[in-house]
C-alpha cells in the first residue's frame, strides 16, 4: 500500500501526526512529511490518520 498526501489540500491541522507519529511529522518550515510506504505493521495507524485528516488531503491507495 502506498501513502499519498495532497500537500495543497493540506492545511497542517496535525491530526494525522497525532494519529500515526511513526508515519507523519511536520519538519523544520512545518511541512507536512510522510513515509510513502508504511510497513504492513504500522497500517492501522495510518488508516487512523486517513480518517482524522479533516480536509481528506490523505489517501491509501493499493493492496489486498
């Protein structure tokens, strides 16, 4: 499965970084940086983050 974010849509509300740490986090210029392909372990909380994301700016796209 891969991870895509719309950056543009993104307005950096954080919820997906809350959600899965492991995965999301704001870098130094508080843009938005993600793991494109989470581990198979870390797809809960990466499922999470898609459902916290107010702005539907993330997506999980592919797989079983």
């Amino acid at each position: 499965m891969t991870v895509t974010v719309d950056l543009d849509l993104c307005q950096n509300h954080g919820q997906c970084v809350y959600a899965a740490p492991e995965m999301f986090a704001f870098d130094e210029d508080e843009v938005l940086t993600y793991q494109p392909e989470p581990p198979e372990s870390r797809l809960d909380e990466v499922r999470a983050a898609v459902a916290a994301c107010p702005v539907r700016a993330i997506r999980l796209v592919g797989g079983p």
